[in-house]
C-alpha cells in the first residue's frame, strides 16, 4: 500500500523535475550527453538582453530562442565555450556575461568585497587589542 | 575627537558611492554596443517583398545612412514612425529597413497602412542577421558612414530630438559644428 503511494509521489516528482527540461521551448537535440552538458552551463551562464535578469536557458523571449539555436548550431560546428562566449560579446558587449570580465572598468566590482573583508578584519583586530590593552576602558567611559 | 569623525566619513563615502550607482543605474538597461565604431557586419538578406533580390552590406556603402530595425508587431515602432519619415523625406539622410521577425504580408500592410519610408527594406525572417548587430528588441537604429563603420547606435524608438542632437550632427561634414 506505502509503495503504490510512493510510486505515485515519484511520478508527481519525477514529472515536476522534467519542467526545466521544457521550458527552453525548442526541441535541440543533442546525441553527445557532453555536448548538451556544456550547453546547460552555458546558456546558464548567458543573460538573456530582452528580460535582462533571466538567463538565456530560462527565457522564452524571441531573442533568447534565436541565441540559443545560434549557440546550438556553433556547438554542433565544434565551437569552444570561450569562441562562443566571445562571438556573443562582439556583438552584445561584456554584459551577456552574467560573470563580467576582469577589466579596468570591472576592477572596483571584483577588489571590493576582498578590500572590504579585509577593512573589517582590521577594524575588529584594532578594536580587539584596543579592549586587551584597557580591559576596563568601557566601564571608564561610562563612568 | 577623529575617531569620532570616521563613522561620518564612512557614512558621506557610502552616499556618494550610491549617488554614483544610482546615476549608473539610470542608463543600465541600456547596453553599450560593442559594434560603435566597427563596420557594420557582412549580410545578404532578401529585399522584403521581392525574395528574389538580395541586399548585401557592400550594396549600402557609399554615403551615410540610417538602418532602422522595425517589425510589424512592434507598437513603439508605429510610434517613432513619424519621425522616421520626417527624417527620411527631408533628404538628410537615407533610411534603410531591416524588417525584423516579421511575416513578409504583415509588413508589406503595415508599410502601406502607415507609410514608406525606406530607401530599401531587407527582411531578416530569421533575426540571424540582427544577432550580428547585436539587436535585441525592436525598435534599434544604427547610423553609418560613408564607408560602412557604424557612429550610433539607438535603443528604442527615435525622437526629433535624437534625430538632431545625435544622429544628424554625427555625419556633418567637419567644420560645421561637429563635436
């Protein structure tokens, strides 16, 4: 009885889990499972430039479609990743890219959270000895 | 006494930093092309309405001209129409169409419903070509020059106002005002 309900749960599930599968709308085919791997990850990371916070995997704009059959056909011609991802940046810039490039224009953007992780450790080793060298430098001020 | 003052420095670097992104962010849906200043791609799409001639990017250079990308689904494009003709009809500069995603019948109506303005229209059924000048939406126009290599690029739809302070001064010959 548990089982026939269990095998009923898996399908539901099973089904819910091949959504993704669809929703890129046309049918690629891939016979190489390693190919259609490379193009998961890449159309993932690839923004679509029509509703600019999807990726191109998850769009169903025109344009989203038309780059991905583009992608599909440069893959199935023996493309690299970074030929492809180059092909899409002459014509639509860096911001195709959901992870920009190192660049002088790109440099506060990929410095900041080290400068910042490192300004707060500074501050916390200053106010930590600050407190070691005058343990009771708090009650001397509330006094 | 200074340290006292560093939670406020702090504070006015983070405003000016959010000042900045704030005016970054007024113009961040609006993507740079990377194609300015680069000749316009090679191409040979059908005239729309005789898929018998075909227009390649060698037949446009020549003299400066302006592609329009337009399609018959587009409602910002019957907005910015008037002034497309307007642009075209002054004698300025040339207009040339490129259809985009459009089925050939609803063009040719739409061309006749509200007018032609194009010195030539060439049909990309596909969008492939669009792909290479990095078009994403319609309406986008593209001024060239002369020998091909692109000067402009608009997102959205033309205004008189970008016709004449960003499109006409850019193919003025040099000494009349050209920045």
């Amino acid at each position: 009885m548990i089982s026939s309900q269990l095998k009923i749960f898996m399908a539901v599930v099973t089904v819910v889990l091949m959504v993704p599968a669809f929703a890129a709308g046309e049918p690629l085919i891939f016979t190489d499972p390693e190919k259609e791997a490379r193009y998961q990850q890449l159309t993932v990371e690839l923004r679509c430039l029509v509703c600019q916070n999807q990726n191109l995997a998850d769009s169903d704009a025109p344009l989203a479609q038309d780059l991905r059959r583009e992608i599909y056909d440069m893959m199935q011609a023996g493309r690299t990743d970074d030929e492809i991802k180059q092909f899409l940046i002459d014509r639509y810039g860096d911001f195709v890219l959901y992870k920009p490039p190192v660049k002088s224009n790109t440099l506060v953007l990929w410095l900041m959270p080290a400068v910042l992780l490192f300004g707060g450790a500074l501050v916390v080793i200053i106010v930590v000895r600050k407190r070691g060298l005058n343990p009771g430098g708090q009650e001397e001020e509330s006094s | 006494m200074i340290g006292r003052l560093v939670p406020i420095i702090l504070f006015v670097l983070l405003g000016l930093l959010l000042a900045v992104g704030l005016k970054i962010a007024d113009h961040k849906t609006e993507i740079p092309s990377p194609l300015i200043g680069k000749k316009i791609p090679e191409f040979s799409l059908p005239a729309l309405g005789q898929a018998d001639v075909s227009i390649t990017n060698e037949d446009l250079i020549g003299q400066p001209f302006l592609i329009n990308v337009w399609a018959s689904w587009c409602p910002t494009c019957r907005i910015e129409h008037p002034y497309v003709e307007e642009l075209a009809a002054s004698g300025r500069l040339r207009v040339i169409g490129l259809n985009y995603r459009d089925e050939e019948e609803d063009a040719l109506a739409w061309l006749e419903y509200f007018g032609d303005p194009y010195a030539l229209n060439m049909a990309d059924v596909s969008g492939r070509t669009a792909i290479d000048f990095g078009v994403y939406a319609a309406p986008e126009s593209f001024l060239v020059d002369a020998d091909g290599y692109i000067l402009f690029k608009q997102i959205g739809m033309l205004t008189p106002e970008i016709i004449e302070k960003e499109i006409l001064p850019r193919i003025q010959p040099a000494g009349s005002g050209q920045p």
